[in-house]
C-alpha cells in the first residue's frame, strides 16, 4: 500500500521501524531516532507499552506487533506506509534470551526462541522489502550480539539463535546490495540494559549437575551482571545513527571493547587450529589428474 502525498509528513529525513521498542535497545534507538529528527514506527507486544514509554509524539506511529505473526506484521506494515509513506531503516530488535546447558533446554524452550529471534526476524523482513525493492533504497539492521560470534557455556541455544541471524545477515548483505539496499548486523557486546533481567531472558528450570561448573557458573554470573553491564546503550544509539548517515555501511557493526575483544580472540584461535590442522584438511581433495 502506498500512501497518498498529503499523508506524508513533511521534514522527516528517515522513516524508521523498530521491533521491539518499547524497552532496551530498541527504545534508546527510537529516542536518539525521534530526537534526531526522524519518525519511528516503533513496535510492541502491546502498543500500549510504547504509549507508556514515549508518550505523544506527532513523529511516532505505536504498533501492536508480535512477530511471530505475520497477518498482523503485514497490518503493522501498511499502517506504517499510511503515516508515513516509506520505510527507511528497518530495525530487527524483538528478541529475547535463554539462559542454560545445550542439554538443559526442552524442545519447546528453544522453539519458542527461534520463533521469535529467527523466524520473526524473518517474518518482518519479508514483509518490508517489497516497498524498500520498489524504491531502491533502506537499510536493515539486524541485532545480533557479541554471541554471534562468540559461544559459549550457558548461553549456547541464544547464541545459535543468533549465528542464524548472522547467516541470514551476510546473504541478504550480498542480495539487496544490487539493489540499493544496505544490510548490516549489529553486534552489541553488554549493554546496561534489562536482557538479563527475568523480562527479556528466560532460564531454563531444569538442571544437571554436571554442568554446574560451565553453564552453572554463567546462570551465576549472569545475576550478579544484570543491569552493571560496561556498554552504555545511550551511545550504542548515536553509533546506530552514524552508521544509517553512513553511504557505506558494513556488514557488521561490532559495539562495545568486550565483542572486540572476543571478536580479536576468535579470530585468533581460528587461524592456530586452522593452521594445526591444515595438511588433514588440504588431504580431502582428489588428486590432480
């Protein structure tokens, strides 16, 4: 659905969708976007939650979003094409956590996560494009996090959710690219927000005590880290706003010294047990005729 021009405000230099806005990340994106100028389509559960959060605003459109639906992502879209006639940056944020041993989590546990942190992130973008395509221009962000890059004990099934993400990053990246859409996966390391508390993370009631010294110290560690993380997410929303000005935006956007760090050391393991395992690796190929 295209809006017609008297629909259209006029002075907004972007038009933004955010998926879950109504708190952490993506509600410090929406009020760095809205104090830049721009307007925000800013989704939730209950759209109730972003009246709560930003109250009036004539440059925001509150919307009732659960992305695991997608008749409503589709209402959600054409509402945000009524307002405001385009989307510029689509912003794929609603996600949450799972906090415990690979072999701790039920099946439904980690359904229920790919549903929302895969599948969702899915369902929103097939539902943008169309209009992006049309226009020849946007630019999709997709949080991942310092755990796309990185797994570890605790918080293996998140970080699959979020090595997916990666994956489906890096192929959009390459097929939007001809036509005039960026892609870029944001990679937050800890950020001073509420993930780790019980509203974004869910922990998974069964354990095993074998695994209390690897994914049992990271359920303690996660405890005493909520809401003291080093990352301060007032300026991870400045550093979103530089990279959508930005007319060559990268891939991906690591935010924070901690994904550095882990990004330095992965790298870094990678080409030792590459290199130690080279000459077995080189072995596979048929010999040359």
């Amino acid at each position: 659905m295209t809006a017609t021009p008297a629909s259209i405000p006029a002075g907004f230099p972007r038009v933004w969708l955010i998926t879950g806005a109504s708190r952490g990340l993506g509600a410090r994106m929406a009020e760095a976007a809205l104090a830049h100028g721009d307007a925000v389509v800013a989704t939730a559960r209950d759209a109730a939650s972003i009246a709560q959060r930003f109250g009036e605003h004539p440059a925001l459109l509150g919307v009732s979003l659960d992305v695991t639906d997608e008749a409503q992502i589709a209402q959600a879209v054409e509402a945000a094409l009524a307002r405001f006639g385009r989307i510029d940056v689509l912003v794929n944020n609603a996600g949450f956590g799972l906090l415990g041993a690979v072999e701790e989590a039920t099946a439904d546990e980690v359904r229920k996560l790919y549903e929302t942190n895969v599948f969702g992130l899915l369902n929103v973008t097939r539902a943008v494009l169309p209009a992006m395509r049309a226009r020849r221009s946007g630019h999709i962000l997709n949080l991942s996090s310092v755990g796309g890059q990185r797994s570890g004990p605790g918080f293996g099934i998140y970080c699959s959710t979020k090595f997916a993400v990666e994956g489906l990053n890096e192929a959009l990246h390459h097929e939007l690219a001809p036509l005039g859409i960026h892609v870029t996966a944001v990679e937050p390391g800890y950020f001073r927000t509420e993930f780790l508390e019980s509203t974004s993370l869910t922990v998974s009631p069964r354990l095993i005590a074998d695994y209390e010294g690897t994914a049992g110290q990271v359920r303690a560690a996660a405890r005493a880290i909520s809401l003291n993380q080093p990352g301060d997410p007032q300026k991870l929303a400045q550093a979103v706003l530089a990279l959508v000005a930005s007319p060559t935006p990268p891939m991906r956007l690591p935010l924070g010294t901690d994904t550095l760090q882990a990004i330095g050391e992965k790298i870094a393991y990678l080409e030792r047990e590459t290199a130690e395992w080279a000459e077995v690796a080189a072995s596979t190929d048929y010999a040359p005729a």
